[in-house]
C-alpha cells in the first residue's frame, strides 16, 4: 500500500529529505481508496486490536472495517447526512469511532472529533460555530446531559445518535447499524468528494484563547505518512499504540491513517483513568511493537519498575506534544535500550520537525525539518535566526504547501491571515538552532518569561527541576514582579515519598542554580496534586497564569 503513495526508499536523512515525495491522486479518499482496496487485496489483515479496562478483546480486519463502515455510512444517511454535513463525534476510545470516521468519509460529511469532556456551553459553542447537524455520543449520563442541555440554544442541531445504548429522543446506533445495508456505492460527480474538499475540522486544544476551527482536506490522511513511517517508525504487519484520545487530533496522528497505510494495525486500549502499571502490562501482554506517548505517560512510566515486564515485543518509542525533558529520556533509555525520538507539529500541520530514524537523537531536541516543510526560526524584524539564537518557528508555503497542512481556520479568515501571512505560517512556538541543524523548543512565544532583562523559556527552567528526584511534573510560569518585571514562577507535582515545604523549596532553588544558569531559578514554588493539562496532556500554564494576575 506504502508504495502506491512513495515510491522511494531512503538511506540518510539527507537522501530522505532531497527525494521524499508523495504521489497525491485526484479525488483521494482514505475509505474507498485504502480501507476498500486492503479489503479487496488483505480482507484477513489486521486493522485494529481493541482493548478495554474490562478485559474484553476485540479485533477488526479491513473487510471488517469496510463492512461496518458501509453500514455506517447507510444508517447516517437514511437520518439524513449527506456531502458536506458536519457531524460531531464524542466517542472516546470506543471503535465504533472508526466505523463513524469511515462512513463520514464515503458521505463526504465532515467529522469533528471532540472529547468527552465538553460541558454545554463547549457544545453550545461548537454546534453554533460549525452548524453542525448531528451528534454522535458514548451513552454515558455526563456527556449525554451536556448535549441534551445544549440543544436550546444550537438551531442547527437536527439529530442525536447514541453509542451502545438507547434512549428517548436518540436514534440507536447499534440497531441502526445492524438493520443497515452492508453496500454502500461511491459516490461519483457532485455527490463524490474531491481532493479540496473540506474532511476534518478540529477544535484545537489551545492553551490560550477560545478554540479555533482547524480545517483539512480529504489529502490530509497521506500527510501523516511521514508522521507514521518515518517518525513513529510502525513496523509493516505490528501493532502501533499511541496514547490518544479520540477527541484529539494526535488520534488522527497515531490511530488510523498513516499507520494503515505503512501496513500497521493499531491498537486502541480503551481506559478510564492512565495507569502505569496496567499500560505496561498492556504493552506485554498484547506484544506492541512501536508506541508514542507525551511526555506526561514517560513521566509515569520510569516511576515504575520497568524490569519486572517483558517488553521485548517493542522496538521503538516516540514522544511528542511538549518537549522532552533530557533526564526522562536516560531514564527510560536505562530501563529499556530504547531511544526516545521526539517530533514537533500541531493540529494545523502533519510532523513537522522530528528525530527521524537515520539521526542520532540529541535529548530535549525535536530534531530536524520534515521534507516538505520549509521551516526556519525568525526574529521579530522577520530574519533568519542564527545558530544559538532563539526566534519563532516559521514554515515558508511560497514553493508548495506540505501534503496534510491545514487550509485555514474555518469561517475565520482573519484568524487565518494573523498566522497565515505573504506565504509564511507563523506557528506561536519559540526555538532555537545548533550547529548541527536540530532544533530546540523554548515555549510558546507568550510563554517566554522576561525577568530583569533576561529571556527565560519555560522548559529550560522544567528541564532542571524535573533531574530532582522530588519532581514528579512541574510548570514553569511568569509572575508580574514591580522591580523585575517578572519572575520564574515553579508549579510542582512531587513524587512519591517527597513533604513539601521551605528546606524542600530552598533545595530545589539551589538544584537548578547548580543545574542551569543562576538567574533562571524559581524565586516562587508552589506544590500542588496535579496541574491543569488540556485532554491531550498540555499543561494549561496560562490557567496557573490566570490564578496568579
């Protein structure tokens, strides 16, 4: 399948970066043009192992997931749905998103995955800002009340459909779905779907602002190529795991697109609540092959006593969302052999930046340029930064745009042109540049903090305090300071074992004096339980901003 879309095998990164290419075909459409041709060629293939807290095991090949996709695809149409519809779906981790997904993509609707955690004036404001038509939802009293109470105030809301039960004023998923005719044509002409037609909209999980409509294509799906083949490194007949929801667009980066097409099944391990332990007695028992994780589950992993699993099956990890703090990376790298290889994108974009498998990872680096993206670090006059010097990360779109990067905000052109300006994106994040071409995070461009005429990014400070045995997650953050205009703030989850307070305050003050630079410290420390993280594991440091303006 890999070699319909890329044609060439690479030796370096330099060999991948001059020749990657892929082959885009006119009116592509992931449904019929991968599932259905596996389908007809691999029916017996491995699509998807799903797993829940439960214990129950369920896999799917890709006859399949063509099977109870067409079904989908018929049951969502007789309630209505037709081209260019969006439909909601809040369904976790539950495999019935991937029949869902598929169906959307054969109607050519557009699908707006959302998570579970929305509250009524989260959908309120979705249903509006995207007239969507109709919600499909896990039956679960929570979600269900939240969009039941958002339907007043959403006049384009026509139909609710509910996963795995029934209710009154819903249409059943599960008996429509069975009742449902098993084919389900292509359609062809207007009815058909063309490459610039709108696939997928993402409410993004920004750390800052109200959320914004992320719009891409139906060629979105092969953008992830490079994310899955030669990032994630998902190995032809394994079995890939990323820790994601589905509400999420890192779900799209590791649970379907990229992975199917390079020849891996995904696995979905459907839990409630993340624990170390039983993830690593997943990894074992199912045999997982390659794995990509934030860096919050690394975090919680190295707690543990790797040793006591028999993690053989796994050949290859990777890490993205926020940076990589070096010293988990020598931890895990200890426990395991394996290396961890960070990568850098957002929800706009496909992996943009990344430790590829040719390169030597330097830890706490994203690493290097993805081919097609033409990145580079500016300053604020608009130059190229030099090595050393910190600026924000910008991708160039005046030779081509890369295969999977957005169209625009959805109905926000302005929006639009505030990142999306004289053929430049301007993505907000902050790096810098060595010697050797790797590139290294520093924060978000409002997250750098300025502190008697230095620039502090958050992460170098996090860098630090995390080599301390006492810190289990941290967050560094500005407060407002009237003789140095501000000053590091340290927010601290501690490990087991570890009291807060000041002999423990004044310790890791003088760690990170002796660590890195002296004027970086934390002057502030504040211990808490937990810090506040978006669903897909972000630390919100603008709500620990919000608590100390």
């Amino acid at each position: 399948m890999l070699k319909d879309f890329v044609s060439n095998e690479f030796n370096s990164y330099q060999d991948f970066w001059d020749n990657f290419n892929v082959k885009v075909p006119d009116n592509f459409n992931f449904a019929y043009d991968v599932v259905d041709h596996l389908a007809q060629i691999k029916p017996d293939k491995t699509a998807i192992v799903w797993y829940d807290d439960n214990g129950e095991t369920k896999i799917f090949n890709f006859e399949d997931l063509k099977y109870y996709s067409n079904k989908a695809a018929n049951f969502f149409k007789n309630a209505g749905i037709k081209k260019g519809d969006p439909v909601m779906l809040i369904l976790k981790r539950r495999y019935e998103f991937w029949f869902c997904l598929l169906a959307l993509h054969r109607l050519g609707a557009i699908c707006i995955p959302a998570t579970h955690l929305l509250t009524s004036n989260d959908i309120i404001y979705r249903n509006n800002a995207a007239d969507i038509k109709m919600i499909v939802s896990v039956n679960e009293d929570q979600v269900i009340n939240h969009i039941e109470a958002s339907e007043e105030e959403s006049p384009s809301l026509e139909t609710k459909v509910l996963v795995g039960g029934s209710r009154e004023g819903w249409l059943d998923f599960d008996s429509g779905l069975e009742s449902a005719c098993d084919v389900f044509h292509r359609p062809v002409g207007e009815s058909g779907t063309s490459n610039d037609d709108i696939s997928l909209l993402y409410f993004t999980s920004g750390t800052t602002g109200y959320p914004k409509m992320v719009q891409h294509n139906f060629t979105y799906p092969l953008g992830h190529i490079l994310t899955a083949k030669y990032w994630q490194n998902v190995i032809d007949g394994g079995l890939h795991l990323t820790i994601a929801d589905t509400g999420w667009a890192k779900a799209m980066w590791g649970k379907i697109y990229g992975q199917w097409i390079s020849g891996s099944a995904i696995f979905v391990y459907d839990y409630e609540r993340f624990n170390p332990q039983r993830m690593l007695e997943t990894i074992e028992k199912f045999q997982i092959t390659t794995f990509c994780a934030p860096p919050t589950i690394y975090r919680f992993l190295i707690q543990e006593d790797i040793s006591k699993y028999n993690l053989d099956s796994l050949k290859y990890c990777v890490v993205a969302g926020e940076p990589l703090n070096p010293e988990v990376y020598h931890q895990f790298y200890n426990a395991t052999g394996i290396k961890l290889m960070e990568g850098y994108g957002q929800t706009e974009l496909t992996i943009t930046v990344a430790t590829f498998p040719w390169m030597k990872p330097k830890p706490g680096s994203m690493g290097m340029p993805a081919p097609g993206y033409d990145v580079d670090i500016i300053d604020e006059e608009g130059n190229s930064c030099g090595i050393g010097e910190e600026g924000q990360i910008i991708i160039r779109t005046d030779k081509r745009k890369p295969v999977g990067m957005f169209d625009g905000y959805y109905r926000d052109e302005e929006k639009t042109r505030e990142v999306w300006k004289d053929d430049i994106y301007y993505t907000g994040d902050m790096a810098w540049r060595d010697e050797d071409g790797y590139y290294w995070f520093v924060g978000r461009a409002d997250d750098v903090i300025k502190s008697s005429g230095y620039k502090i990014g958050p992460f170098e400070v996090e860098s630090a305090l995390i080599e301390h045995p006492a810190v289990l997650e941290c967050a560094i953050t500005a407060v407002p300071d009237e003789i140095r205009g501000q000053v590091v703030k340290a927010t601290v989850v501690l490990a087991k074992g570890y009291k807060a307070g000041d002999d423990l305050k004044k310790e890791l003050q003088d760690h990170v004096k002796r660590v890195t630079a002296p004027y970086k410290y934390p002057r502030i420390i504040d211990f808490v339980d937990e810090l506040p993280k978006t669903i897909s594991g972000k630390i919100r440091r603008v709500e620990i901003r919000e608590q100390d303006s």
